[in-house]
C-alpha cells in the first residue's frame, strides 16, 4: 500500500473507532460517502481492520459498539485529543514551555508525543510579561494605554480596550478597539511599550465581537480595513499544481480551463495582492485591475533597475 493510502485508511479507521467510542451509530453507505471510497472499502475495514473490535449490527441496518463498551483509558476521547494539541501548540509559542506541557501532560495521564507541529511562531521569549499582562486585561476587560511605535518609526500613545491576541504570518499582535478612533486595530506585541493598566473596565461589544470573528477570522496577515476587495487571477505551472491542493483562506478557486486555473483574491491592501503574486511570478498573472499591474511593473522596474 502507498503512504499516501496508508494515511488516508489511518485516518480512516481512527476516526471511526473514535465516534464508535462516542456512541454513533454508524451507517456503512454514509461512511463510503464521506471518506471518498467505496463501499467495499469500508466493508473491508470492519470486517478486518475493525474485527477486534466489539461491534455489532443493529436492527435499522447501523453499527456501534456492543453494549456500553468503550475502549480503555479512553473514556474521553475528545478532551485527550484537545489537551494534547493544546499542549503541542504552547510549544510553539514558546519553546521554554516544553518542559511545561510535558509535565502537565504527563501528570495527568497525558501524551506530549503524539502531534509534531512546526507553524514558525516568532520567538517572544523576551516579551513574555507583555503578553501575559496583555492575556490579563483581555479576560478581566480592562482599559490600557501603551506606547507604540509604527514600522515606519512613528511613535503614539494609545488608549484602547484589548480584544484579542493574534497571530498573523507566525508574528503576534494585539488585536484592539483604539478608543479615540473608534475603531478596531493590530498592533505588533514587540512594538507595545509602557503599558498602564486602567482602573476602567470597558464592555464587551457584540458588534465587534463579531467583526473579529469573521473579519480576523480569515485574515493571514495583520493588514486590515474595513473594505474587502477582490481581484482576478490566472495561475499556471508550479503555481497551479500547488493552489489547486492548497488554495489558502484567500483565494476562491473559479474554474479550471485549458489557459489556467482562474481565482479569486479577497484582500484589505494592494501589499497582500503583490506580495503574493511576486511569490508565485512568473506563474500567476493578475488579470484586469490596471492599478495592480502598474503597481507590479513598477516593483518589477525599480528591483531590475
């Protein structure tokens, strides 16, 4: 069997055994279905792969487990695959917390072995009270001001209520409600000084609970305004092979035609359009919008001039 196979039947058989282990009642023609294979596929996997198993046919034709069986040690199988992803993703914020999480996993019955996950955090290992101090004031909901310098060097005081800690493209931000504009804001954690806790408490606001939810939902960067945009693209070669597997959060995929593969961008600023089009030049074109392409050309003049 090739890996690919091997993986695919893997997940297969785990994620049966894990709803089996929840109780389901399992329908043979909706298992087909939903993992892409055919019937005799799954037939073979519950009368081999799954024949260790207590399972039992019932009357309307489903699958469970024999009686209350559950598996050993696994009476909470969820909350074990929670905990233990929980575990793996502190680790990357901080590679100081590995000693952490596996004590903590360890001690209460937990493995800090099972997922291997590498998402390229940006080390803040020396801004660990910021953050801290920021996590505090987000759960008791208290106003700070701080000072803050842009990327461009310009310095300001901010007062705002903090909503949430971000991560964009591996670098953290704090995600916030500047008070004298009145709107929501990133600011990149490494570049917050002096931060003063308020004695004020500010309220959570529904509306912007919800811009955050949808709106940072999809970002994977910390560009941000209130408009979405859309931009035409066309991408061939490596380009297409590779958004076809993986288009990304931003990328709507049109169709598939002998020219290319045609998509749909959903970007805040120019930056995010050209940043990904030079990733993938000459591979991907962007098709109409005369303002990016001029924006393009002139990047691509003054690189080779």
């Amino acid at each position: 069997m090739a890996k690919h196979d091997y993986d695919r039947a893997m997940y297969r058989i785990t994620t049966i055994v894990s709803r089996l282990n929840i109780g389901e009642r399992l329908f043979l023609p909706d298992l087909a279905s939903e993992f892409g294979v055919s019937l005799r596929t799954i037939q073979k996997d519950f009368s081999t792969r799954l024949a260790v198993f207590p399972i039992i046919r019932n009357s309307d034709g489903s699958y469970s487990f024999m009686g209350r069986y559950r598996l050993k040690g696994t009476a909470n199988a969820e909350e074990s695959i929670v905990v233990e992803l929980m575990g793996a993703l502190a680790e990357q914020v901080n590679a100081g917390y590995a000693e952490v999480t596996r004590r903590l996993l360890s001690g209460a019955g937990y493995s800090n072995r099972t997922f291997a996950i590498h998402l390229k955090f940006e080390d803040i290992s020396a801004h660990l009270d910021t953050f801290y101090l920021l996590k505090q004031t987000i759960q008791f909901q208290q106003k700070i001001r701080f000072s803050y310098t842009t990327r461009h060097g310009k310095k300001d005081s901010y007062l705002v209520d903090p909503y949430r800690l971000g991560n964009f493209d591996g670098f953290w931000y704090l995600i916030a409600m500047d008070n004298k504009a009145g709107i929501l804001k990133t600011f990149y954690l490494k570049s917050i000084e002096n931060i003063r806790v308020s004695p004020e408490n500010y309220a959570i606001d529904s509306a912007l609970e919800k811009e955050i939810e949808e709106t940072y939902g999809n970002l994977t960067t910390a560009w941000f305004k209130e408009e979405k945009q859309n931009v035409n693209l066309l991408a061939a070669g490596a380009a297409r092979r590779y958004i076809m597997r993986n288009p990304g959060p931003q990328i709507a995929i049109i169709k598939d035609a002998p020219d290319g593969l045609h998509l749909q961008m959903t970007y805040h600023r120019d930056v995010e359009v050209l940043y990904f089009v030079k990733h993938w030049l000459p591979d991907i074109r962007i098709i109409g919008n005369p303002h990016l392409k001029k924006m393009l050309m002139d990047q691509i003049k003054n690189y080779s001039g």
